[in-house]
C-alpha cells in the first residue's frame, strides 16, 4: 500500500495519518501528543491569571484553543515548504508535525540552490502572514477576554517560530537559506552542508548563552521551565547538524558512484510473455529480467521464481504471474553521483532493486545493497 493510499488513522513509521492535502498524507507524530500536554500544563495557569473572570469552561476551551492553533501554524509552514517544493518539481511524500513542530519529505531533492532557498523560506514566511493576520484582527476587531488571549498568542507564537526558524543554521530554514547561498556561490553543495552545519552549532552555542549566561551576568537565575526547553531545543539543533554532516560525507562518497557499472546481467521483455518464454530466454543464465509495457518498465521477475513453476504449466503461465511489479519510484533515471544514490535512497522503500532507465531503453538492474557497499567502500 503506498502512502497515499494509506486510510487516515493508520499508524505509519512516522505516526499516525490525520488526513490528505493534495493527496500527501499529514502525519501526526507520537511526540506531539507530549508537546501538547506541556503547553496545556503551562498554558492553562496563564490563562486563569489573565482572565482571572473567566468560568473554569472558558479557561479549558482557550487553552485547548491555543494549543490546536499551534497545531494549525506548524500544518500551515509544513504545507508551506511543500506546496512550493512541488511548483518547483519536488512532490512532497509526506507532512509529518513532531514535537519540535514538523518536517515535510519529498520524494526527490530539488534541483538546485535557488529552489532550494525558496522553498526553505516558504515555511518561515507562512508563519510571518499568520502572525500579521492575527496582529490585523487584534487591530480591527479590538478583541477582549479569551479571544484576545489566542489573537495575540498566534501573533507572538507564529512571530518567534518564523523569527527563530530563519537563523542561519542547519536544521533551521534559515540554515537551508545559507546552505543554497554557498552552494550558489562555489558550485559545492557539500560545502553550504557543511558551513550551514556547523552554522547550527553556533547558534547553539548562542542560544544557550543568552537563554542561560546572561542572567547569570546580570545577577539573576536563569528560568528553569526555559532553562530546560532551550536546553532540549539545543540538543535537537545539535543532532541535527550532525546529521547534515553525515550526509555531506555521505553525499561527497556519492560523487564516483556510477550505477551502470554495478548493474546485472539483464534480460529485458515485453510483458505478454509466458514463464515458458522467459525461461527460454534466459537458457540458464543468471540474469535478472525487466518486463516492459509499451517501452516503459513495470515489473521485474526473479530466474528463481520461473523454475519454481512446474514445467507443464510455465507455457501457458503469463510471466506476471511471478513478476514483482516496480514502483516508479524503482525506475530511476539518475545514473552517476548524489543525485543517482539519492533516487536509489528513495526507490527502496518500494523494494530491493531498481531498474536504470535513459528514458528510451532499459539499462539494467541494479541491487540497493550493491549501491550501499560502494558507498561503504568509498569512505575514509
């Protein structure tokens, strides 16, 4: 079944499916369940302190209201990112909203540094609209009470997380923006990966110092609620540019990868033909075998699934009844370098090979884990 196929309320390996926009799933992480008891905890006190009139009702409903307006804000930068990615020929593969807000996967990488910043920036910008509509209804309408609360709760929330989100480092959108701005200028993505990375890292470091030594400079304790929260935060920021890092190196053992020289023996037919004919076909050898339909590759048969035919039925069994269909995702296009691994990367979620294709005649199968032993072999 594939992802956007998947029922709502499925479980996935990301969480659970809470509906579709444009046929992308939205995911809801078991982790935002946590972040949303947390911010009702701290909310719920605040809101009774400023609304001292307010029936215990009203008191629960804000705070309930607050925190689905986060949710509603984190939805709206992811949508953000991906709606823009696939104007620019990236299809988003899934929204997913976590504890630390959320992130959207695509299916292929963007094409280059100027797509890339722009689609980075789309989250922050989405959040920087929110909080401008909020502020124009606190304006306009003149709020009071409970309503008040939520206009200017939206107004600060989607200000600091589009504020916040933009400061230049990895995993940030910010750190996206100054990845495509080096990658831009010296032609190197791996060399914006790993100034944004390390970007991360300072900010980090800055984060933390104003949140915990500044206090202590002026006289005063830090707040232990932020205290905390910043220090948790710091360390999400710091496993992420980590990762980035592992995935410049892995992207620079990437760049000598040739996938036509790790491809099978390949036997390539139409999909009409009966298991005799392959079987014929093959005449002992070990090769894989593509089956195509009007030139395209749909499925892929093991030689090991043909013999297990029994030899009186295999002239008037169709070939398809022991292929494995392909993905589109298995058809992969990208022949040399990241963006070959990266297809391959991707191709196996849907299964264990994939066929290589010029966009006219099938090249050959290729097995993932013979990509993932150059690579092994590739590294320091």
């Amino acid at each position: 079944m594939s992802r956007s196929s998947t029922p709502v309320g499925t479980r996935t390996g990301s969480g659970w499916v809470i509906g579709r926009v444009g046929g992308i799933p939205v995911v809801l992480a078991p982790s935002w369940v946590l972040v949303a008891a947390v911010l009702v905890t701290l909310y719920f006190p605040v809101v009774r302190r400023l609304v001292p009139t307010a029936g215990m009702g009203t008191v629960v409903l804000t705070t309930l209201a607050f925190v689905v307006m986060l949710l509603v804000s984190v939805l709206v930068h992811e949508l953000a990112h991906g709606l823009t990615g696939q104007r620019l020929g990236a299809r988003p593969r899934e929204y997913v909203l976590t504890f630390w807000g959320g992130h959207t996967s695509f299916e292929t990488e963007l094409p280059g540094p100027g797509s890339s910043a722009v689609v980075s920036a789309a989250g922050p910008l989405a959040n920087a609209a929110l909080a401008l509509a909020a502020w124009g209804a606190v304006v306009s309408l003149d709020p009071t009470g409970p309503g008040l609360l939520i206009l200017w709760g939206a107004v600060l929330s989607n200000g600091l997380v589009a504020g916040f989100n933009l400061l230049p480092g990895l995993p940030l959108d910010g750190g996206q923006i100054l990845e495509a701005i080096v990658w831009a200028a010296t032609g190197d993505r791996n060399r914006g990966t790993v100034v944004a990375a390390w970007g991360g890292r300072v900010v980090v470091v800055a984060v933390l110092l104003w949140v915990l030594g500044r206090p202590l400079l002026e006289g005063r304790q830090p707040n232990l609620s932020s205290a905390i929260w910043m220090i948790l935060l710091g360390a999400f920021m710091w496993s992420g540019a980590g990762q980035a890092l592992r995935r410049a190196e892995a992207r620079r053992s990437a760049e000598g990868i040739d996938l036509r020289r790790l491809a099978l023996p390949t036997l390539v037919l139409d999909d009409a033909a009966t298991v005799s004919q392959v079987e014929n076909a093959l005449a002992g050898q070990g090769a894989a075998v593509v089956l195509v339909h009007a030139g395209r590759p749909v499925a892929v048969v093991e030689p090991s699934a043909v013999r297990d035919v029994p030899y009186e039925h295999r002239s008037v069994t169709p070939v398809t009844a022991v292929a494995r269909p392909l993905a589109p995702q298995q058809v992969v296009t990208a022949l040399t370098g990241p963006e070959a691994v990266t297809a391959v990367s991707v191709a196996q979620r849907h299964g264990p090979v994939v066929v290589l294709h010029d966009g006219v005649t099938v090249l050959g199968v290729v097995e993932v884990a013979a990509v993932a032993r150059a690579l092994q072999s590739r590294r320091p």
